[in-house]
C-alpha cells in the first residue's frame, strides 16, 4: 500500500504543480477566461488515464492465464523504463518546467482555444497515462487488488491537496529534496516491480530454464505474516525468487541508484517552480 501511496503522491504531485503553474500564469497575465480550456484539458487528461487503467484492469482479465502472464511482465517492464525515464527527467529538466510551461502556453493562445486545450490536455495526460500503467503494474505484482488502489488513490488524494495549497500559496516545502528522496524511493519500488515482471514472463513460459530459485526464506518471513506483507507491499519483496528474479533486480537497482544519487549529488537537483504567494493571492 506505501508503495502505490508514493506512486500516486509523486506522480500526481508533478500533475498537479504542472496545472498550478498553467493556472497561475494565466490569471497574474489577466487572461482569466482562458482557464475553462485548460481546465477542459486537464479534465480530459483525467478521463483518458482513468479509462487506460481501466482497460488494463478489466481487458487483462479476459486473457488466458499465459496471456495474462505475458502483458503483465511486458508491461511491468515497460513501466519501469517510463518511471526510470521520469525520474532522470524530473531531476535534469525540473529548473525550466514553468519557463518551458510558459513558452508552450504562450504559443497555444497565440493559436486559439483548441491549441490551449491540447497544450493542457498533452501536459497532464503524460503523467496520467505513466501514473496508470505503474500502478497497475504494481498493483499485479502484489497481488492484492484493494490496499494497492486505496493507497494509490490516497497518494493521489494528497498529491491535489498539496498542489491546491501551493496555488494558495499556503505551503512552502522543499520541493528539491522532496523529488529527491521520492525519486531514490520510487528506484527501489521499480526495481521489484522490474523482478515480479520477470516472475510473470517466466509464468508465461517466455524464458523456459531459468526457474532456479536463488533462496527460499518462507519459512522465517511467511508471505502471509503481517512483516511480509508489509515488505511485500513496500518493496515487492518475495521470499523464494529466482536466480534470474535475483539478477535482473541487482542489474537494475545498483546502476540506476548509484546513477541517481551520484547526479543529485553533482549537479543537485532542481527546485521545481511554484506558483509565487504574490500569484496565488491575485488569483484569490
């Protein structure tokens, strides 16, 4: 559940400051009846994630169990690679995102109200189709269908509330550090969701002769047992993982952490932009 709570806090807290920004600028610009465009394309972002999870969820259910097998570890795989993607770019392009927000924005007025509508709709949808696909894939690799949606949901519940306050100018954290830990955090989420994708292919009979299993500790850490499910929910942990499960995960988590933090730590990340007290108010 912590794991789908982070997910949806992280991912959804990008959304949300990405609406903050757009919504800031236009009305300290003076352009107030612009906003029902960008809201319409924020709400249509809204939609189309919803409906991706959805067809996920419910489309996946209708597959043989191979097939099941099959989507689950491609996508868990492909997940990753978006998550990993999302969190370098974060890091490396965070400083810019409200001038380059800006400057897309500008150019989406100067075109007319559909150009706005899309702009908005392309800045959200992003991270609402990311967002789906992770927690749905981490959500297979629980094995649990109702604490990972809830914490998800609760993530995701906190990531607007937050996004609100900094419109109000009403909150001021460290928004560096915060993308940070969240950043190493999510790492280590991804690293067991890559592992149980690998656990899926190989249900699928995708990579015949590579069922060795590395260790088996279910007797000393039950997967029934309250700490178990905790390490299961928090790191995917499984307790009898494959040679190969085992490789694949300490192939990706070293190179991808060291990379991470050793670039934090070089050029530092970047403090995403939030809205100015002084735009909140004049928006109040």
């Amino acid at each position: 559940m912590f794991a789908n709570y982070l997910i949806g806090l992280r991912e959804g807290l990008e959304a949300s400051l990405v609406v903050c920004i757009l919504i800031a600028y236009l009305v300290r610009t003076g352009r107030r009846e612009k906003l029902p465009p960008v809201w319409t394309g924020v709400g249509a972002a809204v939609v189309l994630s919803m409906a991706f999870g959805a067809l996920l969820q419910f489309g996946s259910s209708q597959l043989s169990f191979e097939a099941q097998e099959a989507l689950g570890g491609s996508l868990s795989i492909v997940s990753v690679g978006l998550v990993t993607w999302m969190v370098f770019w974060m890091r490396r392009t965070a400083r810019h995102l409200k001038s380059e927000l800006h400057g897309k924005l500008d150019a989406a007025l100067a075109m007319g109200t559909g150009a706005l509508v899309v702009t908005a709709f392309l800045a959200v949808g992003r991270e609402g189709l990311e967002t789906a696909l992770f927690i749905w894939t981490a959500v297979q690799a629980t094995e649990d269908g109702y604490n990972p949606i809830v914490g998800a949901a609760l993530g995701l519940l906190t990531a607007v509330v937050l996004g609100w306050l900094f419109y109000r100018g009403a909150l001021k954290i460290n928004l560096a550090k915060f993308f940070t830990w969240t950043g190493a955090m999510l790492v280590v989420v991804a690293a067991g969701v890559l592992a149980y994708g690998v656990h899926d292919l190989q249900e699928a009979g995708w990579l015949g002769g590579l069922h060795q299993v590395a260790f088996d500790i279910s007797s000393t850490i039950p997967k029934d047992s309250w700490y178990g499910t905790l390490l299961k929910g928090v790191f995917n942990f499984q307790p009898d993982p494959t040679v190969f499960q085992l490789a694949v995960w300490e192939a990706y988590l070293g190179p991808v952490l060291t990379a991470f933090l050793v670039g934090t730590a070089a050029g530092g990340p970047a403090k995403p932009a939030a809205p100015k007290p002084s735009e909140a108010k004049s928006a109040a």
